[in-house]
C-alpha cells in the first residue's frame, strides 16, 4: 500500500476497501502471517521434549500467548544462551562494572510489523533480534575490553566484512555461518558486530553502543511460499549512560507511528470509523496499481515442465527397524527438535539438480510403528531443511491406494502435492537443494517401529531463460509455462514461429504493379 499510494487518482485521500484487493494481495498476506507465526515460535516451542512437529504447535501456540500476555518472556534455552555469551564477554571484569537487562522475545505484533508494515526493512533476509539483551558497562575502558576481545577472536564479523543472504545468497550465507568459530564452549555463532546506527555521540569514530548479532548453533531458516527468513538474536553492548540517553526519548511504534506509514489505511480508519462496511472511493485503476506492487514482492519464475521422478524404495525381505539405521549427521536448519534427537536415514539421500525446481506431488511410507516421527528433508548447503513430516503411530496408519492390490499400510505424508503439515496445496523443495532423504527421528528406541518402503513422486521445472520468451530461440516451438505458485498455466507461443504460421500479407505497391502486368499481359 505504501510503495502505491504516490500513484493513485486522489493523494492523500484515497480511501480503498482493504477486503476488494484479491490474488497476490491475499496470498501475500498468507505467506506473511504464516511465516512470522512459524518464526515466533519456533524458538520458544523447538527445545520442548514432544517429538510433535513444531508447526502443528504454531495457531495454539500464537493464541494462547497473545491471550495471556505472554509472548516477551523467552524460553529457559535462549536465556542461557545470552548468559552464555555474556560470561564469555565479561570475563576479567569487575561484577560491578556491568549489569544486564533481558532477555526479551520480539512481540509477535512487532515481528508482523516489521515484515509486513516495514518490509523494506527485511532485505537481508535477516530478522536479527527475534530475542534481545543489553549488555550495560559503566565506562569506556569496560566497552573497549570487550570490543577488543570480539575483534580477536571474530575478526570476520566485523560490519564491513558482514555477507548479509542477500549479497551472498541463501546457500552462500549458510556455508559463511557455518565456516564461523563458535563463543568458546558453547554452539553460539555471532555472525555481524557493527555500531548501533541510533547512538547519539558526535565522534563517530569512538562508539559508545554495539549490536552483536549471533546464531544458536544452526542459521535458523524458515520458508513460505516465495517468502524467506532467517532468526538471530541479538546483544546490545554499551556504556550504560549512552544507551539511557537515548532510550529515553525513543518514540515506539504504536499506533500513530505506523499509519504515518499507511496513508490508504490511516485514510480508510478515519473515513469509515475503523467499520470495513465503508464505501471506498478508489477507482478501478487504483486497486491494479496495489495489486501490482503487491505482486512485486513474489519472486515468481517461468518455468517449463519436465518428467515426473518415481523414486522406490524397498528394504527387502525383513524390514528396518529405525534403530539400526545409518544416522544423519548434518543439522536442520528449521526444526530444532529433531537436533535434539538421534535422526535415522530410512531411503536416500536422492540427488537432485539444484539448477532445478522440484514440488512433491505424493509420500506413501509403508511402516508401522508409534511415537516417532519421519519426514522429508532437503539438503541445502552444509544443512538439512524439512520439507514436511507427520507423526507415527497406530492411529495415524493408513491403506495405500494400491492396498488391495500388494497390501501396503503405513503412512500418506504428502498427497495429491498437499502438504499436511504446513496446511498448503504445494509441496515445494527448496531451491538450491542438491538432495533428498526420508528420515525418522524420535521414538526410536522402540523396536515395534519398522519401515519396509517408500513411494515418492516429484514434479521438476526447468527455468526458463527469457530469450526463449521473448522468440529469439527456436529450439522449443511450444511450452507449457508455469509460475512457482504452480497458480496459472499458459502456453506461450514464440513469436518468429507465431510469425511464420500466419500467411504474409502483400506489399501494397508490389500488388499494383502486379495488377497492372496482369491487365496488360490480357
């Protein structure tokens, strides 16, 4: 709304019915909510004992803590995380020379805020502060020790050297985290240290307040739809006097704050009394420009559609029970419970093309067994990305399609390209993801777990390169072109053979002459 509304018919007093924007504005509202849902909680639920697939957690979860008041306090892991990096920071100084405030979750309506109302904010990819804490010092030559310190032993983190994922790219910026020494005796990455840009001092060239940006053990990295995000934390080290200075006279962002920054919907409250029933005095032209600039934060891509991939997998005879299986080692970047627990590869790894685009169309795992959990998972980088999982147990336990015919049962993780555990009708692989593996984690001690198979079916897109949309290739004659929403298909003809079917019409002078010959041969 606010990168459109220079452009609309009536500035500054356009008012538009929130409810009429349709298509991308819908799906971009969805993909938004759902991944700042599965941010928030992630942290705070993915240290729980349950092997239950956090997602499953996140609409309960968001719920009861916006009911209760809850969301500001952080979980037991992450406050000893902080205290962990401090101990570290503060060590061989005086306990009186500094003190700590936090740590703090981000509130679930900021982060909405933040990616949603102040998008532009989030070009890095990088929500940095999903929890905070001040490190507060009482002088400079305390400030200086522990700059001192994080330039020795993190001199890569330093601001000018930093590899945000939108420079480096979303593999690159894993594999540059994960090239990154940890804070002594712990798994704690700090990934960036740089000046806090809102410190009121003269002297640049002496700060007197840092941010130290850091990582807890894996770059924690979600998806939805063509949305993506990475979760850090963040310390604030500074000289106590500096920091109150400012803090004092920071304006937070409440109400007032934010519709500055919406003027349709600050227009729409104080026109229609906050009652979405109000008329809109917007013109049709209106609404295609904020469907147009909401289309523009899609990263659709043309794509051509390939052969489907089969992939089996048969155990043989006698079946495998998880236990004895070969472990995965490699860490999940989105699911921290499953680093918690020993992870089992039942099939695979599969490789796959990273130049590609692949979507699930259906899992069907043939086992039986309870209180374990398998799923599918990508390999991007140096980690592991889940993809989608389910529960096993004896309640959950289905007939394949075929059942009649070769007896199988288990369980249907994807079908008909719906995944079950993100409530989306498209299974989509991470781009980038150079393979593919069924594994199973928790529960595994039993031996009434077994699996004996595995059926998956891909679908695989190739990118298109434009030249061939825009007819200078004849290589492919016709192609079914898709977008990655898998929304709309079109078929897109070239243009030169477009020309070359239609018959070409005469040249207006070359027909008279050929008249005039015509009529004096007669």
């Amino acid at each position: 709304e606010t990168l459109a509304a220079p452009y609309l018919s009536n500035q500054g007093e356009t008012v538009v019915d929130l409810a009429s924007l349709k298509g991308e504005a819908f799906w971009y509202q969805q993909e938004v909510l759902k991944i700042v849902m599965r941010v928030y909680i992630e942290d705070f639920t993915g240290h729980y004992a349950s092997d239950r697939p956090t997602v499953l957690d996140d609409g309960q979860q968001c719920e009861w803590q916006l009911k209760d008041n809850k969301g500001l306090e952080p979980s037991d892991m992450r406050a000893e995380s902080f205290q962990s990096i401090v101990d570290y920071l503060t060590d061989g100084l005086s306990e009186d020379s500094f003190s700590i405030a936090g740590p703090v979750r981000k509130s679930l309506q900021s982060l909405f805020n933040k990616l949603y109302i102040r998008r532009g904010q989030t070009k890095m990819k990088i929500i940095g502060d999903l929890a905070r804490a001040t490190l507060f010092v009482d002088d400079k030559e305390s400030l200086h020790k522990i700059v001192l310190r994080i330039k020795n032993d993190f001199p890569d983190i330093m601001s000018k050297k930093f590899k945000d994922a939108s420079k480096n790219g979303i593999i690159g910026f894993m594999e540059y985290v994960n090239a990154l020494p940890k804070v002594p005796g712990t798994v704690l990455m700090p990934y960036r240290f740089k000046p806090n840009s809102s410190q009121m001092i003269e002297n640049t060239d002496d700060p007197l307040w840092f941010n130290l940006n850091f990582f807890d053990e894996i770059p924690e990295y979600h998806r939805s739809g063509s949305s993506d995000l990475f979760a850090a934390f963040e310390l604030q080290i500074g000289v106590k006097a500096e920091i109150d200075k400012h803090r004092s006279s920071h304006v937070a962002y409440e109400r007032d704050r934010i519709l500055d920054g919406q003027p349709i919907l600050k227009n729409y409250l104080s026109m229609s009394g906050g009652n979405s029933g109000s008329s809109s005095t917007s013109t049709d032209e209106d609404l295609k420009i904020i469907e147009s600039a909401l289309k523009g934060s899609f990263s659709d891509e043309a794509v051509y559609q390939l052969e489907d991939i089969l992939l089996e997998h048969n155990t043989g005879e006698e079946p495998l029970v998880p236990i004895d299986g070969e472990r995965a080692e490699k860490l999940c970047v989105n699911n921290k419970r499953i680093n918690q627990h020993e992870k089992v590869i039942l099939a695979g790894p599969f490789e796959l093309n990273p130049s590609r685009r692949y979507y699930v169309e259906s899992l069907f795992a043939e086992m039986d067994g309870n209180s374990s959990t398998i799923g599918l998972y990508a390999y991007i980088g140096p980690y592991l990305y889940e993809v989608t999982a389910w529960e096993v147990d004896h309640d959950k336990i289905v007939k394949s399609v075929d059942h009649d015919k070769i007896g199988k049962a288990g369980v249907q993780v994807v079908k008909s390209g719906t995944n079950f555990l993100h409530f989306e009708n498209v299974c989509s692989i991470p781009p980038m993801a150079t393979a593919i593996a069924l594994i199973a984690y928790g529960g595994l001690e039993t031996e009434h777990s077994s699996y004996r198979s595995m059926t998956l079916q891909l679908k695989q897109y190739s990118p298109i390169n434009p030249a061939e949309l825009d007819g200078s290739s004849r290589k492919e004659k016709k192609k079914k072109i898709e977008t990655l929403s898998g929304s709309k298909v079109e078929e897109v003809e070239e243009k030169k053979e477009k020309k070359k079917s239609k018959k070409k019409k005469p040249n207006k002078t070359e027909a008279k002459k050929s008249k005039k010959k015509k009529k004096a041969n007669s």
